[in-house]
C-alpha cells in the first residue's frame, strides 16, 4: 500500500492505494498553518496502516533536486508561513520510508501520462489554467526537470495589435500568459469568470489565442504529442475547442506529425494530482528515502 498527498494551497488532498492508480482510501483536509495541516496529513496516513512509501504533489515553488540541501522544501510562496516548509522532510522523518516529491502540476501530467488522456503518446504535457497558470512536461516517460520546473505561465505570448491597453495582472511581469489569461487576469479585465460572458464576447477569442500561443510553442519546442489542459478556465463551455482551432491556425500545416497533436480534457478529472503521487510514491521506493 502506498500513500499519497496532493498539498494545494486551499486544500490536501490524501489517499492510500496502489501504483496502478486504484484508491483504497480518499480524505481531504484545508490547508492552515504547516504544523496543523501537516500533522493532520500524517495522522489520516498512519490511521490507515502501513504504507511502503508516500509521493508528495505539491504546489510551488519546491526545491525539486535531490542534490540540494533544501530538496522536498516549500521556496518562496506568498502562501503565509509555508516559504522554506520543509514538507517532504517532515513525512520521511516521522514514518522512514521513502517520500517522492514534485509539484502539484508535475504530477498530475504523470498521472495523466500513466493512466490518462496521455498513454500511449510519445510525449505530452499538462497544463493547468486557474487562479495561477503553470504546467508540467513528459518526455521519453520522465517529468522535465532543470534547474527548477517548467514555468509555463510566465512566457511573454504575442499580444494583438488592437489588444494592448491591459496592462496584466502578474506581480512579476505584468502582461505574461499567467498576467493575461489567468482566473484573476480575466476577472480584472472583464468583471466576470469567463464561462459568465456572452459567446460572443471578445474573451472568449482572446483568452483561447493566447493559450493556444503556448500549445503551439510546446509542440514546436518539445515535440510532444498530447496537450492535456485542465483547471477552472479550461471548464469554460468551447474553450478547449477555441484553443485547439487557434492552435493548428498558428501552425498552418508546418510542424511534422502535426496530425497527431491533441489538445484535451484530463481524463482522470480531480484525480490526476492524487493518481500522479501514488505513482511519485512507488518510483521513489527505487531511491533513497
């Protein structure tokens, strides 16, 4: 039995179960202080009984190389008291057994890649559009690592020309993707999620424009197969459609293999995090705890 935890910002989500993904137990619990939220987790884990491993998607920024002194470590977070949380830390000490850790986004491309809408592809990533945008890769079977994770939220994509006067809401760079196609970014600029306006409104046009700007990169810069985006954006009646269109529209017939790029759902829906640590959890059991 192997345990899992998706740690998100508002909530953990907790399971035991199996590397096939198969849940034998699900519980969530809200995010508070790291010493409240962090002895709750441990405490459901231990009420379900031995586990050989636990895997950790968490939301970042983590310290993701194991060769650093802070590896399994919260980093900078505007999340109160989290910044420098030593999370993978604490669950291996208290049960001494193996902890896998990545992110929250990392690991739901693996679940999805594993068990999902991106088995059997030669490469996909996954892409979450919410309050934040971020993403992760899979290439050759193995999550895209380098000196941190992908940031995908934060490329600048080219605006259009009768779109210029909204300035963004991203703290860092203003107009980046994150900065203009976010939850927050289309709430600032319209007064309204975007699943609330007309069909008709320019939203819709834009915010599908400048996603599929990041599709089309993805699949020219790292010649994935599938695109799996999800998040609450994406829950937008015809977005992923908008975006699919947008996209083969900016590739024009150009890139080889072109047809068989995807742009879809999840298909484990809420579960891609959580199946995605179960499968964190069973590859960390091949290294050091």
């Amino acid at each position: 039995m192997l345990a899992a935890i998706e740690a998100g910002g508002t909530k953990f989500v907790l399971a035991v179960g199996h590397a096939s993904g198969a849940i034998a137990a699900r519980h969530e619990i809200p995010t508070r202080t790291p010493e409240e939220t962090l002895a709750e987790a441990a405490s459901w884990i231990q009420s379900q009984g031995p586990v050989a491993a636990i895997g950790i998607a968490a939301f970042g920024p983590a310290q993701l190389d194991r060769n650093a002194a802070d590896w399994g470590h919260i980093l900078g977070t505007p999340k109160p008291g989290w910044t420098h949380c030593d999370i993978a830390g604490y669950f291996a000490n208290r049960f001494e057994i193996p902890v896998g850790f990545d992110t929250d986004v990392n690991g739901a491309a693996l679940g999805e890649y594993r068990l999902g809408a991106g088995r059997m592809t030669g490469g996909m990533a996954y892409i979450t559009v919410g309050t934040g945008i971020g993403g992760g890769i899979i290439v050759n079977g193995e999550i895209v690592h380098g000196v941190s994770h992908p940031e995908m939220g934060h490329f600048y994509p080219r605006r259009e020309a009768s779109d210029r006067a909204f300035a963004g809401v991203c703290p860092y760079h203003g107009d980046c993707l994150e900065g203009l196609a976010s939850g927050p970014a289309i709430l600032a600029r319209w007064g309204r999620n975007l699943s609330d306006l007309p069909d008709d409104h320019e939203a819709h046009g834009l915010v599908a424009g400048y996603l599929a700007q990041l599709c089309h990169t993805l699949f020219a810069f790292c010649a994935v197969e599938c695109i799996v985006m999800g998040g609450g954006v994406m829950k937008t009646p015809g977005l992923l459609e908008r975006v699919h269109a947008s996209a083969q529209s900016l590739d024009n017939r150009y890139l080889p293999g072109g047809a068989r790029h995807q742009i879809v759902s999840p298909k484990l829906g809420n579960d891609a995090g959580i199946v995605g640590a179960l499968r964190l959890a069973n590859a960390s059991r091949n290294l050091s705890p």
